[in-house]
C-alpha cells in the first residue's frame, strides 16, 4: 500500500501542479508569485518525498522492481488492442527520477528569485511544470506510449521557454529551430514505437526489452529487427541530445532564461536521449553493428563538441558545448555496454552543470571582482602551450570550430531545403488536380501556385 501511494505520488503531484498553474492562466486569473513558488516547492517536495519513501522500501523488502498499471488509455477487447498507463520503478528509473525531482526544486526555488517581477513569471512556471510532468513521465514510464507522452512534454516546454523573450526576434526563431530538431527525433520515435507494437504485439517494455529486471533483461526481438528499430531509436535520442548531426540547435537553446537552460540543456532534457538508450540497452546488445554504430557518433560527437568549445565567446556557450561533450562521452559508454557506469556519469555531469549554468550570470561580475581585489589583469590564458601541430591544420581547426562545423548549414541545404521542394513541387500538383476536378484549369497548364503578382 505504501508503495502504491508513493507511485502514484510522483506522478500526481507534478499532474497537479500543472493544472493548478495552468487553469488560472486559462481562466484571466493567474496566480501570485508567493503562490506559484509556494506551491512548486511543495508539489516537489511531496514526490521527492515519495521517491525517497518508495526507493526506501524497495531496499527494505528487496524488491529491485516495482510496477504500478494505472489503467488503459484505448482499450479494444475484440481488436486486443490497448494503450496501457503503467509506471516501471527500478534501478534505472527511481535514480533517475530523484535526481530529475532534486534538480527541478533547486532550479524552481532559484527561478522565483531570478525571474521575480519579470512580466512572464507565470507563463515560465508553467512551461517549467510542463517539463517537471514529461520528465517524471519519462523516467518511470512502463510502457512505450507512456514514455513518449513525456518525451513529447519535455520537447514542448523546451521549445517554448527557448522562445520565452518572444517579443525579440531571435529567441523565437531558436526556439522554432529547436522544435523542428524535436519533430525530426519524434517521428524517429514514433516510427520505432510503432514498428515495436507490431513485433511484441503491444507498448508495454516488459514485452520489447524482457521482464528481468534491469540492467540484465534479455530483449526478444530478432538482431535485423533490433538494427532497425534501434537506428530509429538512435535518431530520436541524437535529436534530443544534440549529437551530430543535430548539435546545432544546443548553443541556440541558451536563448532562454537562465534557469531553463540549466535545467533543460544543462542537466536533464539534454541527457534525456541518453536515457532512452539505456533503458531500451538489451535491444541495442542484440545488434553488435548497432552497438558499433552508437559508439561511432558518440565519439564523433565528443571530438566535435572538444573542438567548438574552445573558441566559444560566452559562457553558455562554451558550457553548451562543455554538456555535449560530456554527453558525448556517455553515449559511447552506453554503446559499450556500461549502462551503471553511464548512469552515474548522468548523475554526476547533470548536477555539476546545473550549478555550472546557475552561476554564469554573476561569473563576470565575480571575475572582474577577483582581479580588482588582485590589483592586475588575469592573464591566465597567457601561457597557454600550444598544439604542436602545422599552422595549417591548427587553422582548419579553428575555423572548422567558428563555424561549428556548419552543421546548420549542411541540414539547411542538403536535407531541409530538398525535402521543401519537393513538398513544394507535390502541393502544385494537388493544386492543379484541385482545379481541373473543380472544371476551372487543366492539370498540363501552367504552376498554380499563383501567388498575388506585385504590381
């Protein structure tokens, strides 16, 4: 019984929380500050509570695996199928999630400070709840649909507290950049979802990676099977974690308030892809190519971030491309293998990277201060030894690095811009058969997609 408060505790107080927030908002009357920060931190602090209460017991009855079905979404008894709400405690999802709980009440004490009399203050608590919600969801999802729901959740918040200064031009632009990342790595995922419904038969994870509990379940799906679905996987957690080809949109996510990027781009939502690697491991170690394939962007992921990081001109930036290389390096641990070492490596980074980010905007200040009480200049980079490499590729290194690799670039013109035109080139003709159906053109005429003329 305590186990089962404690559950459904995690997901209820954030559940609550958001629809508190967002039925004032919803309604013209939007809460006070006192009260919004007031009722964060007791929501927190009550699946905090829950977590630390169910983690405790499973330890006292040694129990390493919980599980708590909450009902179906869609159920078709003549169809047999259904969509079931089921949550997976275990040794992956309770250190998650309490790390995920902890952070979150330090960002959202720290952001009733940080944003106080700011004109958004509820608009970003709410999209702050929204991503407390899709996290917790995330983390103790049982069942693949559950799990997507979050991942959807935390994509949402994220694009929009990347746009929160909406009334500047290039917040809102990074943040539609950033959502367009996100839809790539959700159709990977919902691909993959759908293609794991048709092998097991249904969306709950003890039938696609086993009912061991982790990290010693055996996945029964076939290895040609687990290359594809896995690659799709692979796709969605590179989108979400901004590995290469999609480390991009990371340094523009630092556009948002201070608080959201240490806890999205800092700590949790960017380490979210790594989660989803570890917890669908034992499909991964059913493919050795797909293992090899994981190791490989993981580790150019890492020598690019290593790179672009040290020309970076501010310092959230720099602490960008810092979390990716970390990142990097996770992924590459999880494709050798070593899920509890990449589990610990999460723990670690994300909680030195949130205080990392929460400092940046006084460091300067701090830095300038340091040197006044010095009475001189820090030269600290003054001694610096250099590479002993040729001037030429040090050059090429250093503008491969400015340019961040142009990987924006590269997606603009050899994916994006393809796919618009022959988007483009299909929405003429559906024009045109518009038309002719209608009696008014023939198909064989000419484009209209006939915008008006200017004069």
């Amino acid at each position: 019984m305590i186990m089962l408060l404690c559950g459904i505790t995690i997901v209820a107080a954030p559940a609550i929380l958001v629809a508190v927030v967002g039925l004032s908002l919803l309604l013209g009357r939007p809460l006070g500050e006192q009260r919004i920060s007031r009722l964060t931190q007791l929501m927190v602090s009550a699946a905090m509570l829950a977590a630390l209460g169910l983690s405790a017991t499973m330890l006292l009855t040694d129990q390493v695996r919980f599980t708590l079905e909450l009902g179906h979404w869609v159920y078709l008894p003549s169809e047999e199928f259904h969509f079931t709400f089921k949550l997976l405690f275990d040794r992956l999802s309770l250190p998650f999630v309490i790390l995920s709980l902890a952070l979150c009440g330090i960002i959202g004490a720290f952001a009733s400070r940080y944003l106080h009399r700011e004109a958004g203050y509820p608009r970003f608590f709410l999209l702050y709840q929204i991503f407390l919600l899709g996290i917790v969801l995330s983390s103790v999802a049982g069942t693949i649909e559950t799990l997507f729901l979050g991942w959807e959740l935390v994509g949402l918040s994220s694009a929009l507290l990347v746009a929160f200064f909406q009334n500047r031009r290039n917040p809102a632009a990074n943040g539609l950049r950033v959502w367009t990342i996100y839809r790539v790595a959700d159709g990977a995922f919902l691909l993959a979802a759908l293609v794991l419904h048709h092998l097991t038969g249904g969306g709950d994870l003890d039938l696609m990676m086993g009912a061991t509990p982790w990290p010693d379940s055996v996945c029964p799906i076939q290895p040609y099977h687990a290359l594809f679905v896995g690659s799709l996987l692979l796709v969605a957690a590179a989108g979400k974690s901004a590995l290469v080809p999609f480390s991009g949109w990371l340094p523009r996510a630092m556009e948002g308030p201070t608080p959201s990027s240490a806890i999205f781009y800092g700590a949790l939502s960017v380490h979210l892809g790594a989660f989803l690697l570890l917890r669908v491991g034992p499909l991964l170690e059913q493919s050795v190519l797909l293992q090899i394939l994981i190791v490989a962007i993981g580790s150019i992921t890492a020598v690019y971030a290593a790179i672009t990081c040290k020309v970076q001109s501010d310092v959230k930036s720099g602490l960008a491309f810092a979390s990716l290389l970390q990142v990097s390096i996770i992924v590459v641990e999880i494709g050798l293998g070593l899920r509890y070492i990449a589990l610990m490596h999460i723990i670690g980074h994300a909680s030195m990277r949130t205080l990392q980010l929460l400092r940046a905007p006084s460091l300067l200040r701090d830095f300038r201060g340091m040197e006044n009480d010095l009475g001189h200049t820090i030269t600290h980079l003054a001694d610096a030894k250099q590479t002993p490499s040729p001037a030429t590729f040090r050059l090429w290194c250093y503008r491969f690095a400015l340019e961040r690799g142009s990987l924006d670039t590269l997606l603009d013109e050899r994916v994006a811009q393809p796919v618009i035109r022959v988007f483009r080139w299909l929405d003429a003709w559906e024009r045109r058969w518009v038309l002719l159906l209608t009696g008014r053109k023939s198909p064989l005429e000419t484009d209209v997609v006939e915008e008006t003329e200017t004069p």
